[in-house]
C-alpha cells in the first residue's frame, strides 16, 4: 500500500475567504518615519495579507524611495513581548517581516502564511514622502466546511454555546493541508493533537478524507521498526519527526477506530491494521521489556513538571489495546484477537495493583498522587464500572493531586468523567476550565492555560505560547456528542 | 509619433551572469543566534543574490523552525554606516532585509536587485538548529554587452588603463532597462546623466538602442508645455519627475546630436527633432524673460554650495543651442535654423560680456570667479580659438576659483581642455582625479568625489552616495576618442 500517493490524491482545497480589520484603521492620519497602527481583525484568522496604501507627496510629484513597512503579528497582545523573549525555542517563530516594497503605490502582499487577529504596521524609515491607510486584508484560509456544522439545540446554555464557538474556531484555523498542531508556530501534525482534532471534526466539520489523509501520512513514514512518529513536517521537506512517544503512536490505533466508528468504512481499517496492530507490539514490547512495567519516559500524557506517568501511561497501554481489539475483529486474525486480549489483561493487572481500594485512588508505585492516574485508570476500565465513579469524586475533591496543565490532559479528565457516568461534573468542568478562557476574551483556546498562573508557559515565555491550538478543541466534542 | 510604445518595442533583453564571493566564506563554520559573515564578490555587482546552507541539526533530525537570515549589502564598507544616519534621505534606500524562510533546506532568493560588492549575512534568531555555508551567488543583470568594447591599445598608459576598466564596470552596472543614475538608490534615467552615459557607450558597449529608447522615454513624457522632465522614474510608475532643470532639457539636444553623429540615423533626428527643438525655445524664452539674463534656479550645473551659475547656465544653452543648429539642417526649416543662429549670437553676446580679457577669465556678474564659468564658457566657443587655451591655462593655475565636486562637473572641465587643445592638461586631470579614485581602490566610479574631503556628501552621510554612479565613467570616453 503507497500511503503516501494516497495522502497526496487527499489533499484539501483551501476554502478561501476575505477578512477586513474591525478597528484600529487611522483613517486620514498621514505617516511617516516611525509613524505606526495596530490593526485589530476582530478574530483570530489564518492567512495572507496584503496591504495598501496613498503615496502622501506634496505637490503630487512620484515617491522616489522604497517603501518600508515593518509587520508585527499578534495571536495575543502579549506576544509583543517578543523582544527581549530569551527562551529556548527560536525567535524566528516570531511573526515579523520588514518589507521594502520598490513600488508603494501597488497593494503589498505578504508571501507568508501568518495566523493572528492583531497587526502593528510601521513605517520605521520614509522621511521623503508621507503614507496614508488605503486598505489592509487577509485571504483567511481552511479546509473546515462551516456549512457542515449544525447550530446547537436552541436551549443550550449560553456559556457552552460560546465555548463550543470558540473551540470550533480554534479546530477551523488548526484545519489546512492536514490538521495542524498550532497554525503560528508549531504547523505539525502530531498524533496527539490529531487523536482529538478528528473527534471533534466527525461532529463538525465532517472532512473526513483530512482525518484519513493523515492517518496515510504517518502510515508512510514509519521508523524502520515500524514504530509512528510522534509527529510528520509537511514543511521544510515532507518527513517523519525523529522523536518516538509510544502514547502518540498508539493513538494510531484509537484514531483508526474512531475514523470506523465515523465512517464505517471498514476497507480503511483493512488496509491500515497492519499498522496499527504494529504499534500495539511495540508498545507491549516495551512494558514486557520493562519488567511488566511502563517504560515513562516514553510517554507525554502532559508538560506537569515531575509527574509520575506510569499510571497514565498503563492505562493509555490498555485503552489502545482495547480499540485494536476492536479493530481485529473487523481486519485482524483471531491470532491478534487473542493476543491483544491477553496483553489487555496483563497490563490491566499491572495497572490495578497500583489502586489502593480504602482510599479509592490509584497511586504509583513510587507514591505520587496524580490526576492523570486516575483519569487513565478510568478510561483503561481496570475496575468495575461502579468503583470508576468514586474514583473520579475523589480526584475532583482532593487537593493533593497533581492537576493538569493542558488543555490536552483535561481532555481525558473531562471523558473520564463522562466515562464514570458524571456527565455534570464533566461539564461543570468544561464550564470552569474552557470557560474562564472564554472570559478571558480568547477567541481561539491555546497551547497552555493554568487558570492560576497566566504566566505558564513551557517555552520560558508566553510570546512563545501558540493561542490556537489543536489540542484545546475538544468541548464542541463533548457539547455536540454528549449534549446537556 | 508614440514615443512610449517605441521606448516599449526598445526594451532590452538583460544579460545575466553569475558571480560568487572571492574571500569571506566561512567554510565549515557552524553558525546560530547571532553569527555572521561578510562575504566580498571582488568587485561591484548588479542583481540577485541566492543564499544556501547545510542545516546542522544533531542527530539529523529536521529543522524545527523558520531561518531567520539578515542581509546587509554594501557597494562600499563606509555603508556600514547606515544605522546611525539621520539625513534627509529616506533609510529605506539602505539595502537591508530580513527573511524568514520556512524551507531552510531551500535556497533563499531575494526578489529584490541589489548593487553591492559586500554583504553581511547573520542568522539572528536561531537558537533550535544551526546552519554553515553552503553557496551564494548573484545573478548579476545588465544590458551592456561586453564582447562589443574593443581593449585598449597594448601601449596605453597603466594607470589610464585602469581607470578605463573601472569606467567600463560603471557604465555596465549602470546599463539596466535605461541607463540609471546609480543602480543602488537612484535607479532613475537623467538627462543629465544620459548625455554623459551615452557618450562613453557609443566608445564601448554600443548599445545605441539604448540610447533611443532612453530619448524616447523622455519625448513620450514631456510636462504640458513641452518641456522635457529632468529624470524619468520607470519605477513605482512610468512617469516623468515634476521637476524642470532648463539645462538637463537642452541635454536632450546634445544626446540627439550625439546619436545622430554615432549612428547617421536622420529618420530618428526628424522624429525626435520637434522634440528637441522645443527645449530650446523654453530655455531661450526663459533667458529673453529675465532680460537677457540666466534664469540660475531653473540650471543644476553642480552641487558647489554658493556657486553662481549664470555664466555657465549661459554656456551650456549657447552650446545646446549649436546642436540644435547642426541638428536643424538635417531635419527643421530653414525658420528654425535661422532662428536658432540669432538666439547664438544673442546668448553669446551676454556671455562675453562677463568675459575679462586683461585677466583672461569670465566674472559672473556678481563678481565670482569659477572653474564652471570658464569651462562653459569654453564649450560655448564664445571667444576665439587661440583665447580658449589661456583661459583654461588660467583656470588650472588660479587657486581662487570655485571648484568642481563631482565627476559630472569634471566631466565638462576636462571636454572644456581638450576642446581648447589642452589634451596633456585633460589627461592630466584624468589621473589626477579619477586617479585618485582608483587609487583609493573603488572599483566602481561614485557619485561625489572631492579627495580633500572623503566625508562630502550632498545627504548627510557618505553612507548615502552612490558608489557606481553613470555620471562619473566619461573617462573611458575620452580615453578612447582622444587616446593619447
């Protein structure tokens, strides 16, 4: 199979569409030689932009210079704090670009994609001739059909239509020729952030073929063990990121399962089980390798300084065995059928020793209490369904957790609640924690939010922060399948 | 006659060529955040500069970020000294950009011509990978054709030699699709400096089309009254510059005389003969209306401060009006040619009045004496043959006389010799000036030129100036049509 050729043949037309700033445009003011404005779009949007202007020259005679015209993109007014940025990522991520244009009179078009709802324009250098503001827009690009997206039920809480509006920006922006991590920085496809992103489209925007497409590219371009990279480079060159995660290559298989679940196309699920069942041996291989143990450091499950994944990873283990079990009755032998339910069993059994029933709360073999133990735990289902409840009440009432700091992480915490049968604390959760994003005045969820640190960041700076990110998207998820 | 579509249907076809540094390159260096290199081509060139580089990532994986690559190009290293300049000038003149270029595997072209023979390239912002050298090049353009310049007699003296083939590369990078001024900054066609260009072109690159198409531009772009514009922008738009300079109008006389006598065309002298023939009654019409006098605001002459232009500006309009009389007799009426002798003899007459024969030297009216006076006034052949030689002798002997301060200037001085007898004295003039130049090792002739002063500088800062610049590559002209 050329998963690759099918990958190409899958490739999205970018809907295409025009955005004007909503405020911000200094009408008739005449500049010059470190004159400046900020442009404010009115929404994060994702695209090209072009700006013209009016040559200002008294007596009308010609300019006879350059144009210099310095752009500075925002997602989020803090990232002007790019300046003195002294992290550890490159500050080339930083969305600026000096243009000399030879010919100021012709519109200005930015060969750059930018992702932004913010733009400062100066014009740091002309002192011959004065510019005034004719017109600045961006040809904002997409692969999400919004036509596809139903309206909520009148009657849902207001709160939750607002964040379901903003999760299905942040998705629409993450959606171009493959779902994208972060469309400002990070323009990866990762297996993560795809796991949630295909989700929350199959309720949404329905592209399909986008999830398909890239499950074909990280099919094509395995490690020579046949082991998924953690993520594919559209750009520079079309390759497999070197980093191994053994949580990102068996979300392979749950994605898979979730494209069958969506689709019921069972010719994909028989042309990629080979894949997917690869990873669940690999994966196995390594618990078995450890001494029935998992092997943390090859697993992300959050950026929570000093966690203890061994819980989480486990029960991460165990979910996605689960899914390629139900894959292998649709495309595997009832040799892997077999083998994947023993494996079930062994992990849950390692998994389950770490639950300490008096307390109702898993805790690892070096003591650490986590929140994503216990939400990994529930999702693995190593208990019986009734324990699963009180599990997760504890977790929720206790304060000496460690607690997630990712959008990522409460993803799972939020459907393990779901999982448990708490569908209210669930959504009381999504209203407290997408919720207080959506007050803030985000208009796209981002990378990181700590309610009680605004400073958090695991780049050293929140300029560095993409605000539009994948893996924030999920609410519309739970909103449009769980309802209220 | 559309003068416009001919200037269209005359448009060379540039040629190209590529040109890599001789020294600077940093073989081997591994480079990030801030390192840099300057590269030296040798010598002055025009065009499109391609960087490439070898990513250094360890372990091989892909670069993870845009490359950031700062480029500063400088015709000469004085340049450097863009950053602290605070003339009148417009800084987007300074030939500066930054990229941000999202394939870093991919060479990097600039859209942009630049004219340099240096460039400082650093990687200011890259922190995740490092990159080392792996090709630039300039795609160096120009409508010149060096296999029509005839080399030089073996026996040519070696410093004249050089100062040929530095006038050669001047005229050559000035050869674009017109004849520019200077192919860094002011990239307009002149009159002025067109009179000058096309003189040294029809001794070397022969490309008279050139010329044509450059008169033609002109023609095609006259203000309401007929009077011909001073420059011609070709960027940001075909236009003609507002301003009206009466002598760089007469030029336009001169440059069809020229070409007339280069190429025996009279079909292009009687097109363009309305043309020129209107130039002279503005430029004679001004003169009756300040009651035989100059009009001095409306004559460049030079960038001397105080200098007093009326004897010259009278000088030049005799000596265009001449051509205008050689050119009236291939293709204007007996009228005109009738007119034109009296407005001679009128204009004549007002200069000779500033004439001292005791001190053998011209006064202007306001009592100051300059070499400007004495070299118009030798080029309009207002006195006898045998006085021309003594008031040149004066002029080179006397020490208090305002004095050229730029190669255009000198240009006219050393014709003004030759054109008394005084070839020695011319080629003298030539060493000793554009000498000195080459001496000071520019490989390019500029803009300003006054060894006493390296700091001259009609802007500012030396910074500014143009270092291959049309109006200073006549020494190949003479060299070549006066040999020695």
């Amino acid at each position: 199979m050329d998963f690759l050729k099918k990958a190409y043949n899958l490739m999205p037309v970018l809907r295409e569409s025009i955005a004007r700033p909503v405020s911000g445009i200094p009408e008739g003011r005449i500049m010059r030689d470190g004159d400046s404005f900020m442009l404010d779009f009115g929404t994060h949007v994702v695209g090209y932009v072009t700006l013209a202007v009016n040559v200002e020259k008294p007596g009308g005679d010609t300019a006879d210079s350059p144009l210099a015209v310095e752009f500075k993109f925002f997602e989020n007014l803090c990232e002007d704090r790019s300046e003195v940025y002294t992290g550890g990522m490159s500050r080339s991520w930083f969305q600026v670009q000096t243009v000399f244009a030879d010919n100021p009179y012709a519109p200005i078009e930015l060969p750059r994609r930018y992702a932004f709802r913010y733009v400062r324009i100066t014009f740091p250098a002309n002192t011959s001739y004065a510019v005034s503001y004719r017109d600045c827009f961006v040809r904002a690009v997409t692969s999400a059909d919004e036509s596809n997206v139903a309206p909520l039920p009148q009657n849902t809480d207001p709160l939750l239509k607002k964040i379901d509006s903003i999760a299905l920006l942040t998705l629409k922006n993450c959606m171009q020729t493959v779902f994208e991590d972060g469309p400002k920085r990070d323009r990866r496809l990762w297996l993560g952030d795809l796991y949630l992103q295909a989700k929350a489209n199959y309720c949404t925007f329905k592209n399909n073929d986008l999830v398909l497409r890239c499950l074909c590219l990280f099919a094509g371009l395995p490690h020579a063990d046949g082991c998924l990279s953690s993520a594919v480079f559209q750009e520079p060159v079309l390759r497999g990121q070197n980093w191994i995660l053994h949580d990102y290559a068996l979300f392979f298989v749950g994605t898979l399962a979730d494209y069958y679940r969506a689709t019921g196309r069972d010719d994909v699920v028989k042309e990629l089980w080979p894949v997917a069942f690869r990873q669940t041996e690999i994966a196995y291989g390594a618990f078995e390798n450890e001494g029935l143990k998992a092997p943390v450091n090859m697993y992300f499950v959050d950026w929570c300084p000093g966690l203890d994944k061994s819980c989480a990873a486990l029960g991460i283990l165990v979910s996605m065995l689960r899914d390629a079990l139900y894959l292998a009755k649709i495309a595997g032998t009832k040799a892997q059928a077999d083998t994947l339910a023993r494996e079930i069993e062994n992990v849950s059994g390692a998994l389950a020793a770490a639950y300490d029933p008096s307390e109702k709360i898993f805790r690892t073999p070096e003591g650490q209490l986590s929140v994503h133990s216990q939400m990994w735990a529930v999702l693995a289902g190593v208990l019986q369904p009734s324990e699963n409840a009180s599990v997760m009440r504890e977790t929720l009432r206790r304060k000496d957790l460690v607690r997630p700091v990712t959008p990522y992480a409460m993803h799972f915490l939020t459907e393990a609640l779901i999982r448990s049968g708490l569908k209210d604390e669930a959504f009381d959760l999504i209203k407290d924690y997408w919720g207080a994003m959506a007050a803030k005045g985000f208009d796209c969820f981002p990378e990181v939010f700590v309610p009680e640190n605004p400073d958090a960041s695991p780049y050293g700076s929140v300029a560095m922060n993409s605000y539009c990110h994948a893996w924030s998207c999920t609410p519309t998820y739970f909103i449009r399948t769980f309802g209220i």
